[in-house]
C-alpha cells in the first residue's frame, strides 16, 4: 500500500506529486531523477512501499524481479543497451539512499568509472 | 546450464575455478571480489548463465528476484545492513562490465559518494 502520509516516492506512484515518467504498469513506475548524473537517469520503484534493500523478504520474490527485468526493458526502450548502462540501488544513507522506498537508478549515456562511488 | 568453457563465472559455479565463496545455494553463489573497491565487495551470481541484465526476460523474473532478496541476506550476514551498503549491477563494456554473467556487486564498509562512477 502506498505510504502517502511521509513517503515522496508513494506521492509520485499515486501522482500526488508529479514526476516526469517515462514508464508506469501495475508493478513499477520510472521517472526521470531530478538531480541527473548522466545524460540518461532514471529511478525505477515498485508501487509498493519497500523502504530499502535490507527490507526485502523472500515474500517479495516476485517484485524484486520485475523491478530488474522492468529495469532492463526501460533501459531498452530508452536506447542505453547497445552502449551499456549501469544500476545502482543504494541501502542506507552511507550509500547515499535519501529517499527510504526502494529504488533502483539506471545511469546511461556516457562512460562510467571505477569504483562506483 | 553452466557455459564452463568459456564463461568465467561458471566455472566458479562448478568449482573448477576457485573462488573465496561467502555464500552458495541452489540459485546463487557469492564470492569475494579479487579487486575490491570497498572494505567489503561481494560478488552476487545466479547459477544459471545469464550475460548481462539486458538478457533478462519475463521468464527470468524469479532469478532475478532472488538474485535481490539473496544479496540482501548476504549483506546482511556480513553484517553491512547497520551502515548501509550499495549494490551495482553494470551492463556493458562502457559501464564497466568486463564478464559476461549477470553479477550483482554488493560495496560496504565506507561511505560512497555520488555520482556512482
């Protein structure tokens, strides 16, 4: 269920808060990040509310897997295979998470190096 | 099926290479990365020979789920998930993929910066 009372990214999956999307079905909903870090760079999230990572059960099998595989046909469909792209999905605020429903960044469009971060 | 002749990874999979595993089941095996970029860097591999995230299908979902769900409990029993950690998934040469089976990195034990590489 969304968490619309405190949750920025449940706002956007109910379109309280409006996103630039670039694709939304019954599971996820992927938008443009407001702070890009390359030219291409999206933010993939489940419309349910996952805080991170670490709060995935087996449970939720199912939608950790489309959110990868939706991931990679939105990396598609925006034309970052051919050149590659990476994803990067941050746990905690020590990785850089600010915002505390699981999302997965698609970055693509240019080079990346090494470490990632 | 493993691709032991020529896939790397695979032949972690098998045992034919050895690798300094932290976790192996029947879907995913976990190993030290041998150039690691963070006190902790873990490497995440389905069994199953997948070259890059752009490969998976629908009919990957579950594998790929548990690839997620499975990276979370690692990090979890290295003890990453009080300090947060960051998990990357590069598809492609030019972000940074030099093996071709899908692998989940999994970074802990600094801070990371932004952007991710």
């Amino acid at each position: 269920m969304p968490n619309t009372d405190r949750c920025l990214f449940c706002r956007i999956v109910t379109g309280e808060i409006v996103a630039k999307k670039v694709h939304e079905d019954d599971e996820v909903v992927a938008f443009n990040d407001i702070n890009p870090q390359a030219p291409t760079h999206v933010l993939v999230i489940p419309r349910k509310h996952i805080p991170t990572l670490d709060d995935l059960t087996t449970a939720d099998t199912s939608i950790a897997g489309t959110l990868m595989v939706r991931s990679a046909q939105i990396a598609r469909n925006l034309h970052l295979s051919s050149d590659g792209y990476r994803v990067v999905i941050n746990t905690g605020e020590a990785a850089g998470q600010t915002v505390f429903h699981i999302h997965a960044h698609i970055l693509g469009g240019r080079n990346f190096g090494w470490p990632p971060g």
